[in-house]
C-alpha cells in the first residue's frame, strides 16, 4: 500500500514529491511567464495575446477621422 507522504523514486533515484514540491515553490511556470509578457507587452509575443487586432485597427481610424 502506497502511503501519499512515502517517498516516490523514479528508477534514476528522484524523489518525485520532493521535485513535485519545489517545482510547487518556484514561482512562474513558462507558460504563465509568456502570457504575462503577451498581455503587458514583449517582442514576439503577439501569438499569445488575447487583444483582437482588427478591432484595434479600427478603433484607432475611428480617433483619427473625429
């Protein structure tokens, strides 16, 4: 019987909590780092953006036709 807080090794000897705890620790994951950088900004991140171009670009023809 596996208790959840026994100690789980892959075959190469890694404690797979333990690795499961500091990655828990670390702070941002990549893909929230990319995210964070499409939405506030960055040089090729624009796959990543949520903003819609198009209604951007006509936005900004509607404040230089007023």
């Amino acid at each position: 019987m596996n208790n959840h807080h026994e100690a789980q090794f892959t075959s190469s000897g890694t404690n797979i909590n333990e690795v499961k705890r500091q990655n828990a620790a670390s702070g941002l994951s990549y893909n929230e780092v990319k995210e964070l950088l499409a939405k506030n900004g960055g040089q090729g991140t624009a796959i990543y953006s949520d903003t819609n171009v198009q209604e951007v670009k006509k936005e900004n023809q509607t404040y230089k036709h007023k």
